[in-house]
C-alpha cells in the first residue's frame, strides 16, 4: 500500500507511482504485480498526466522503489464527454466485429441474430416457455461470440 505522507512504502496491484529519477521514462505507471524481489509496473500515462497505451512493463527491484513516488490514476482525469466517446467509438467498433462475423460466415450468423431477435421481439408471435425467450436470446449472442472468435 503507498502512504501518501511518506512515499511508497508497500504497493498494492493498481497503487499509481510516477519515477522522481530518470531510472525509468517519465510518465504515471500503474502497479500490475508485487512479488518478494519488486514491483512490475505498466505506463499508463505521460509526464504529462494524459492517458497512453504504450505496453511499457518494467520490473522495479524493492530496494529501488526510492526512485519513484505516488502519484494520481489518470483514468479519474476523463471528462464525461471523452466517457461517452469512447462508449460510442466502442459500440461502433463491436457493431464493426458483428457485422464482419455475419458477412464471412453468413449462414450461422443469420441463424444467431434470428435467434436473438426471435429471443428479444417474437414473444407474442412464437409461444414459447416463461424462460425460452431469455434463453433463445441468449445461445443466439452466445453463438455471435464463438463466431466472433474464430
């Protein structure tokens, strides 16, 4: 756990740490693992606070953690207006996947969004059980996912 009034001292996975040194890239990094030996820790963001997807992982050994100091996530920095963009652009693209899923194996996916669909609209035009709808619904989204995934 990082006390704030000392530096670090025992991080926790997610504690967010920024280097005081040049020992590592300057930038906010978010703790993805503790062990006897160190920390391993993920940059998450800039020097400047801004949020990156850099894929930078280092491995800070416990006697060096005197080179970097707490710091704020920067996730909690997002407008609600960036929030709901990045909803927005990630329902397009899943829309994108599904679309794509449909076109390469037709016949199956047609079967899985009928099955939804039926699921979600066709209660009172199909008579099905009291759980047949959700379950309908739900095995045609399943079979979106596998198809997805393949």
């Amino acid at each position: 756990m990082i006390d704030r009034t000392t530096g670090l001292d025992d991080p926790d996975v997610y504690d967010h740490v920024r280097p005081i040194d040049d020992a590592l890239e300057p930038g906010v990094y978010r703790v993805v693992g503790t062990d006897a030996d160190g920390v391993t820790l993920l940059q998450v963001a800039g020097p400047d606070g801004t949020r990156r997807h850099t894929g930078t992982v280092v491995t800070v050994d416990r006697d060096d953690l005197s080179a970097v100091e707490p710091a704020e996530n920067p996730d909690g920095s997002r407008s609600p207006g960036a929030w709901i963009a990045g909803q927005l652009t990630g329902f397009y693209w899943s829309l994108r996947v599904l679309a794509g899923t449909v076109r390469e194996r037709p016949i199956p996916g047609t079967v899985a969004l009928a099955a939804m669909a039926v699921g979600l609209f066709g209660d009172p035009l199909v008579p099905l059980p009291d759980a047949g709808d959700v379950l309908l619904f739900l095995a045609g989204a399943l079979g979106l996912v596998v198809l997805s995934r393949r």
